[in-house]
C-alpha cells in the first residue's frame, strides 16, 4: 500500500484504520484506487466513528470543508479545520436534516454567497445549530431556484451593541453592493413546544436590521399544532405584539411575518392583516 503511505505520511495509526475501514467497505477501497477519494479528508474524520467516517457522502462533505478552509487566511483558517470532525459529527445527529446539509454542501450551489463560510462553521456548536444553519442554506437555495441573483444574497450579518444590534442569519440586499435589505431572516430549530421566549429570543435579532421585511422561521418540534397554538392566549399576545400593525405608536420592535415549519414539513406564514392574525399555509 506505498500509495496509501504516501498520501498519509508517518501517520502509522491512520494507515492501520485506513486498512481496517477497507476490510468494512469495498466501496472505499475502490474509490481509493480509482483516484476519486480523497485520503486527507478521510483523514480528518479519522477520530469519529467508521461508520461515519467510511461514508462517501461525509468524505466528500470533508473534502468540501477543506477545500473551504483554502479561501481563508490565519486564525479562521485554522479554525474551520479544527472543527471539520465536529461539523460531520453534528451532521450525522439528524439523519433527515443532517442529509440535507450535505446535499447542500457538497453541491457548491451556495459557494461565495457571502459570509456562507461563517455560517457553515456555526454547524460546529451543536447538532441543534446544525439544523438552524441548514434552514438558512435551504433558504438561500430556494431563493437562487427562484431565479435570485447569488450576489444579492448574504449570509450572518452581525452587528453588536445596544440599540444597534442585530443578526441577520440570512438577508437579500437592494443591490449588489448594498448594505441595506429587501428581506432579513432569522431561523430558529426549536427544542420544545412553542413558547414565548423562543419568539422573543429569534425577534430580538432582527429589532434593528436595515431591513424593509423582517421574517422569523421557527422549525417546531413534533407536537406543536396549528389549532393549539392558534388556541394559546400567551402565544396570540405574543403575535399582535409583534405583527400588530406594523409601525403603530412608534413601535419599532416589529416582525412582519413568522413562518412556522411543523414536524411534518408543512409550513404556515403568520401575519396581521386587517386587524386579524392571518394563518396561511405556503
């Protein structure tokens, strides 16, 4: 196996697994002598698990990561690929989503949209972040199906500081090299049933973005119903608060439209119309 020890060095440990993943997956073997798999990416999964680590999709999701990291420089660099095996082990918490992601990513559609780098890292945090940042990525892909210009869209715009903070996790600018927004996003993966403070905390991000639109999507949990929550007093209160005609009695803490994803995929827009909550399926 010179070939093999060429590409991974002294790293006898990486050698020996590398053999032994062979033993599990002729698939693997195959693409190594074919020339189509890219041994340092296997490599960076080295310390997770095989069956992990001898996925096509999740080596081909490494190489990715890689190939990323290169559009870099210093500390961020370094960063990325420090965290690659965090990010493929978070991908692989969800099968569903976590499937999704990878299409996602491997498919290089969302390459050089601004800051998408950055938000790709985020997956790193948790699986929970994993799904919020693959909300995000879906987004922008339904928006260049659309026919969406890739430079208009830009990704995790943050200011901080009081009064003027914000974080867009997804935004479409007015020109190209606009700083302003036609539409601003915040998407939330929901770990319990629908609640105040998940309303209030995914709102908050968006309070002073230069955005003419302000749009919040929640991925609720299994459990979560249209009836119930059209039903909750608590919840009700917390629309009008934010929806209800939008810039009256100078309130400046307004969202104009929730977007609800339930459990089975189906998503419904919330907004205020004519003095009523407008529950619309999209």
């Amino acid at each position: 196996m010179a070939k093999l020890e060429d590409a991974l060095g002294t790293n006898g440990a990486a050698v020996e697994k590398f053999l032994a993943d062979f033993e599990d997956s002729p698939a693997l073997l195959a693409r190594f002598n074919n020339g189509s798999l890219d041994v340092h990416a296997w490599e960076a999964l080295v310390s997770l698990s095989k069956d992990i680590r001898i996925a096509p999709m999740n080596i081909e999701a490494a190489a990715k990561l890689i190939s990323l990291a290169e559009t870099l420089k210093g500390g961020a660099k370094q960063k990325l690929l420090s965290t690659l095996g965090r990010i493929i082990q978070n991908v692989n918490g969800d099968a569903v989503i976590g499937a999704d992601f990878l299409r996602l990513l491997n498919s290089g559609k969302l390459d050089n949209i601004e800051n998408y780098v950055s938000l790709v890292g985020f997956s790193a945090v948790d699986v929970h972040a994993m799904k919020s940042v693959q909300q995000a990525m879906k987004k922008a892909e339904d928006f260049l199906i659309s026919g969406k210009d890739k430079g208009l869209l830009r990704f995790e715009d943050k200011v901080e500081g009081k009064g003027i903070g914000y974080d867009v996790d997804l935004g479409v600018k007015k020109t190209l090299t606009s700083t302003d927004y036609i539409e601003v996003y915040q998407f939330k993966t929901n770990d319990a049933l629908l609640n105040k403070r998940q309303m209030q905390e995914a709102a908050s991000q968006l309070y002073n973005a230069p955005g003419d639109k302000r749009i919040v999507e929640l991925r609720l949990v299994n459990g979560d119903n249209l009836n119930a929550i059209q039903s909750n007093e608590i919840l009700i209160n917390e629309f009008n608060y934010y929806l209800f005609k939008k810039g009256l009695m100078n309130n400046s803490v307004i969202i104009d439209e929730f977007i609800l994803e339930f459990s089975n995929g189906s998503k419904v827009q919330v907004t205020y119309t004519n003095g009523n909550l407008l529950y619309t399926d999209i």
